[in-house]
C-alpha cells in the first residue's frame, strides 16, 4: 500500500484529535488513533510507532506542512495535544510552500506546450504563485516536447477543444490538398489528435455517414452553427486508434500482421522505439533482425516504413511489400 496514502491518513486523523475539544489527546491516544485508522483503511497495516508520530506532529507544524497552532499542554508528568484556535483544520488551509512547488514543477511541464492556446493560462499563474509563496523565481526550461509553435491552424485548437467540451456543432471553412475551392461543411467536432506534428480533428461531417478527421492546417475558418450537436458517430478513440498507425482508418482493410526485417544498427532503434504496441520479435541474428506487427495497413504505416530507407524491408504480405517496391522504384526513376 503507498505510504503516501498512509500519511495522508495519518495526517487527517491527527488533525480531528487536534480539533476534538471533547476529549484529551495524550501521546499514546494520539498513537492509537492513528493505528485504528491505518488498520481501518489497509487491514495489513503494521501502524506507526511513536517515532513515525513524532515527525507526522512536527511535520504538520512546519511551514512546509500546514504551520498548525498546536499547544502542549502539561497535565502532571504527561502532556495533551489540541489546537489553539478550535476553528483551525488542515483542510481548510491555503496550499502550503511545498505543495505550491510541486504545482509549480507541473505547470511548468504543461507550459512547454508552446503554440497550444488553451495552456496559455499557465504562464499567466506562475508568477503569481512565485510572489504568493515566495517560491523560487528560477523558470529555466528543464524538458522539451517535440512541437511546432509555428503550425499552421494551432490557433484553432482552443475553439475546437471547447466545442468539444460543449458539444457544439461548427460551420467549418475547408480546402483539402485535393481540392481547389474552400467548402463549407457542418461538422460535429469529437476528438482532437497529434500525428507528426500536425493537428487533426475527428467528428461527424454531415455529407458522409462515417467518421471524418479534418487537418487543422487546412481549415480556414471555424463558426458556431445553431444546428443540434449530433453525437451519433461519437466512439472510444483509445481503442479507435488502437489498430492503426498515424490517422487514417481505412474501412475496407482488415487488421493485418506485417512481419519486417531490419538492419543490426536499425534494430536498436526499432526495439526501444517500437513501430506500434503491438510489435514482436520474431528471430534476430547477427545479420538481421525481425519482428512483426499487427495493424491496419494505411498512407501513415507506408510513410513510417520508407522513413528508414533501406534500414528495413517488408517480408509479409506480398501486397503491402509490393506496394512499398513500386514506391522506391518510383522514387529512383525521379532521381534518374
């Protein structure tokens, strides 16, 4: 059981002794308190020991903990616990200076999601926790994501996400690759997705039955449409993009094993940075070394296997290892 848990228990009961003006705390109630609770909530429990009870006590005076107006009071040769003021409870204290850090540190990972609008709040709360506690100014950039804050349609994705949240439907300005014109389509917006750097959105086109994704660097305007959200096409996207590398789900295409042979310096790579979750070993020797996923063939699975070059081959099936063929022959004739 987390011991984490447990001080958190620890930590509540003393403070309901604390609070208890009904009833004198000595040392030894507050021990027993604390066991029965422990053993209430992990029947496995071994409790604490006066010691343990002693660093929770001092803990919780500290300002790191909750900076309690705790008072001794002798009676004889022993001494009980309770709060100065009756009114006082852990629970109902701001954060304390070490809570605020550890909040500090998470903002300060979610802020280097530069370009995302809807984290922009972010660095608008860490100066004013640093001024509130007092906290270490010291803001130096200790991670980095692989983003883009110069994509084209970022600036889409806080309407998008809380069109989503509200389950809103949008009047979407749209021109695919495909296309010359700008279209305008009705669309009911689920689920927003990363892939390579780019944006894409999943919902329910009005025009088509089946699920669409639009690529945000393609749209050119979004509006709130007055027509009813239709969550009809609305899926469990963890398990929709189970099955697939990339974006696109093609319908008409079975979930297929592919087995693939790499180079001994791509295996490395491929073993620590697997092509998909579901990738196996298959056989390695000291010239090769070969695996096998199962996916959904797709433009995204194609792209992945021509991006090692000539760093691996495809085995199984003949079709998709014909198609990768024509690709690369394909590619060479543009160079002659």
């Amino acid at each position: 059981m987390s011991t984490n848990k447990h001080a958190i228990i620890r930590y509540q009961t003393l403070d309901k002794c604390f609070r208890n003006t009904g009833k004198r705390y000595y040392i030894e109630d507050l021990l027993e308190a604390c066991n029965n609770a422990l053993f209430d909530f992990d029947p496995n429990s071994l409790g604490i020991k006066k010691r343990q009870l002693y660093d929770d006590v001092r803990f919780m005076e500290s300002s790191q903990g909750w900076s309690i107006p705790l008072e001794k009071v002798k009676d004889g040769r022993r001494a009980y616990y309770h709060y100065e003021d009756d009114s006082f409870s852990i629970n109902n204290q701001p954060l304390n200076d070490n809570e605020a850090e550890q909040i500090k540190s998470a903002m300060l990972v979610l802020g280097r999601f530069k370009g995302l609008p809807q984290f922009e709040w972010v660095n608008e709360l860490i100066p004013k926790l640093d001024q509130t506690f007092n906290l270490s100014n010291q803001n130096q950039e200790i991670i980095s994501f692989d983003t883009n804050e110069f994509l084209i349609g970022v600036e889409y994705i806080s309407s998008l996400f809380k069109a989503i949240q509200n389950q809103q439907a949008l009047t979407v300005s749209y021109q695919s690759f495909k296309s010359e014109k700008e279209q305008k389509i009705k669309f009911h917006p689920y689920h927003l997705k990363q892939y390579n750097n780019r944006w894409f959105v999943f919902g329910k086109n009005e025009e088509y039955n089946n699920l669409t994704n639009l690529a945000l660097d393609r749209i050119k305007s979004i509006e709130h449409d007055s027509i009813k959200f239709d969550a009809s096409q609305m899926i469990d996207f963890e398990e929709y993009f189970e099955d697939i590398i990339g974006v696109t789900k093609p319908e008409d295409i079975a979930l297929t094993k592919i087995v693939l042979k790499a180079t001994p310096q791509l295996a490395p790579y491929i073993k620590t940075k697997p092509l998909h979750g579901s990738q196996k070993n298959v056989e390695e020797n000291e010239e090769s070394f070969t695996f096998s996923i199962e996916v959904i063939p797709n433009y995204e699975l194609n792209k992945k296997i021509l991006s090692f070059g000539n760093g691996i081959q495809i085995l199984e099936p003949t079709k998709l290892r014909e198609a990768i063929k024509e690709e690369l022959a394909n590619t060479i004739e543009r160079y002659n």
